[in-house]
C-alpha cells in the first residue's frame, strides 16, 4: 500500500480581498507553479512565485479554482498546499484504511478537514475513524484569544 501524502500547510501574512492575485505566504517551501493552495473554501492556483519581501514570499495566483469561488481571507488563515488531486470534492465514508492516500482529506466544497484517527495497523484497522478538525477560541487571563485546533494530525 502507498504511503500516505501529508499536505504541508501554511499561513498568510496579510488580510487577501476577494480580487486580489497575489498572496504573502509565511512560508513557501515546496510551493511551485501548478500547485494548489487552499485556503477556508476557496482553491488558489499558483501561477509564479513573486520575490520575498519583509513579510513573507509574494505568491501570483489564480483565484476562485477547480469549481470553488473567490473570497477574502483574514491574516494568519490557514493554507494547504497540494496537487490537484490531493484534494476532494466530497467528505470520506467509512473508516479509513490503514494507509490513507492524503492526510489530511479536505472537502474543497464545503471546507471540511478530516483526519484518520486511531490504531494504523492492518489487523486493527476496524479501530479506525474520520474525525473532522475543528477549532475553538478561548480567551486567557490577559484577555487574549487562543484557537485551539483538534485534531491537529492523523494518528
């Protein structure tokens, strides 16, 4: 069985509008014309790579891809990084196989993220399920606002 792809991530540095062409990625370390970056329900196609200013690296887009629409996105959102085919346009069923293709499985249409979850080995895979990542806020002593994302991976 194939060993399973784990999407890299990132983050934007700036607020991106609905129109924009170009985002400031955090990182762009295994980003290449022809990829895609996915960011809340929307598919980004990475048309060039722009220099790296005092924020981050400029990213030439083509915006709104692969049946999904364009849409602003808020500073420091999450971006998956991909191939086409590393993403899906419906949720997983069923429990996952001891080795799934990607991880994690992102549903472009409604902007679900799952992760396998539970024991990888073969014989034990019944013990195996989807659990969608989800995050909430909560607010510290200081007044600050922390997200905390579970699961975070696949186990």
């Amino acid at each position: 069985m194939p060993a399973t792809v784990t999407l890299t991530s990132t983050t934007l540095l700036q607020t991106v509008g609905a129109s924009d062409s170009q985002v400031i990625l955090a990182s762009t370390t295994g980003v290449l014309p022809g990829l895609r970056l996915f960011v809340d329900r929307e598919m980004m196609r990475v048309v060039s790579l722009g220099p790296t200013g005092s924020l981050g690296q400029l990213v030439n887009v083509r915006r709104g891809v692969d049946s999904t629409a364009s849409a602003a996105h808020s500073s420091t959102s999450t971006v998956w990084i991909g191939t086409p085919d590393q993403f899906y346009y419906f949720d997983p069923v069923g429990r996952p196989d001891a080795t799934t293709l990607v991880s994690p499985w992102i549903n472009v249409r409604n902007g679900a993220i799952w992760f396998a979850q539970g024991d990888a080995t073969p014989s034990d895979s019944a013990n195996r399920w989807w659990q969608q990542m989800t995050t909430t806020y909560d607010v510290d002593g200081f007044g600050n606002v922390a997200p905390t994302v579970n699961p975070s991976a696949s186990t």
